[in-house]
C-alpha cells in the first residue's frame, strides 16, 4: 500500500496535466497507483516505480490520454458529420454538373439546379470544410492559419460574386473583386512565404 506521502505525490503530477474530464483524473490515479504498487512488491523503490507506471500509461503525458479520450467519446458524432459534409458536397457537386448539362442543352430548370448547386458548394461545403481545416491547424504558426483562413475566405466571398453574377442580383461585381483582392493580396502572400519557409527547412 502507498503511504499518505507517495500517494500525494502521485495527485501532484496528475494535477500539473491540467486534465479537463474529472472521471478520467480519477481512473488515471487508481492505474497509476496499482501499477506502482506492483512494481513497489517486485522490489523498486516509489520513485522508480512512479516512473515506470507513467511510461506504461501515459509515455506522452496525460494530456495525450485525454485528447484520445474525449476523441473516443464522439467517435460517432465526428462520423456523422463528416458523413453530412461529404455527403452535401457529393449533392451539390451533382447539382452543378448536372444544371450545366442541362443549361447547355437549353433544357428546363438547368439553371436554377446548377445555381441552387452552386449556392450549396459556396455557403455549406466550403464554410464546413474551412471549420475542419481551421481546427486541424489550431496548433500551427500564425503565417499557416491566416493561409487558411484568408483562402476559404476569399473562396467564398468570390462563389457568392459568381452566384450573385449568375442570378443576376445587385453587388456581384464588388463581390468578385472583393473575393479576387483577398485572394491575390491576402492568400498568395501567405502562401508564398510558407512555400518560401518549407523551401528553408529542406
């Protein structure tokens, strides 16, 4: 059994881990603490024995057995969302080759398919596609996020130009440019220079 003085630190190290799920703190502790334990009965002394327990169970810290843990936890709420944004960008992507088709060979509703298509891409696909890249690059460098962020951004303000254009409504010219100038003068900067910082790296 450990003494009141091996267990305390033991609370310590897990609470310097700064873990967020209180039942996992806890499950933590009692495997920590059994498998001290053990070792302590084959004839380590605590300290050796804590250090073996955290490279059994946690070799990359605590907070590596959270982040898979709460991954675990909505396993199947990420699925279906990415099963939803896939499954949107495959319909509207339909829609557009299809209303073309259609538009091409002067048939009716072409257009409004491949607008209503169109519209989807623009403001559903994309902005669900920016939100996944954006939270895959929250432990990037500053230059690689504003590459992602002024690069869906400029995707989209230049779709909706394009969408105004061919629904012939008010503003899609300022839309466009607007869409063109974030593009040139915001994204390919950003881009370039981390072409330009990789290039360093190699």
């Amino acid at each position: 059994m450990l003494n009141p003085q091996q267990l305390e630190t033991i609370i310590e190290g897990i609470d310097q881990s700064r873990l967020h799920l209180p039942d996992l703190r806890d499950d933590l502790l009692d495997h920590l603490c059994c498998i001290v334990e053990e070792q302590m009965r084959e004839g380590a002394d605590f300290h050796e024995a804590y250090q073996l327990a955290l490279l059994r169970l946690c070799p990359n810290g605590a907070d590596e057995i959270e982040r898979e843990t709460i991954f675990l936890l909505n396993i199947q709420k990420i699925l279906r969302m990415k099963k939803l944004k896939y499954g949107i960008g495959l319909l509207a992507s339909i829609s557009v080759s299809v209303g073309y088709f259609l538009v091409l060979m002067n048939w009716p509703i072409g257009r409004e398919i491949f607008n209503y298509g169109f519209l989807t891409l623009v403001l559903v696909f994309v902005p669900m596609l920016a939100y996944e890249q954006l939270q895959k690059s929250s432990d990037k460098v500053f230059h690689e996020r504003m590459k992602l962020i002024l690069g869906f951004s400029s995707a989209i303000i230049a779709g909706i130009g394009v969408a105004f254009k061919l629904m012939h409504l008010m503003g899609a010219g300022v839309l466009f440019g607007l869409g063109v100038a974030l593009f040139a003068f915001g994204f390919l900067p950003f881009l370039f220079f981390s072409l330009y910082k990789k290039s360093l790296q190699a």
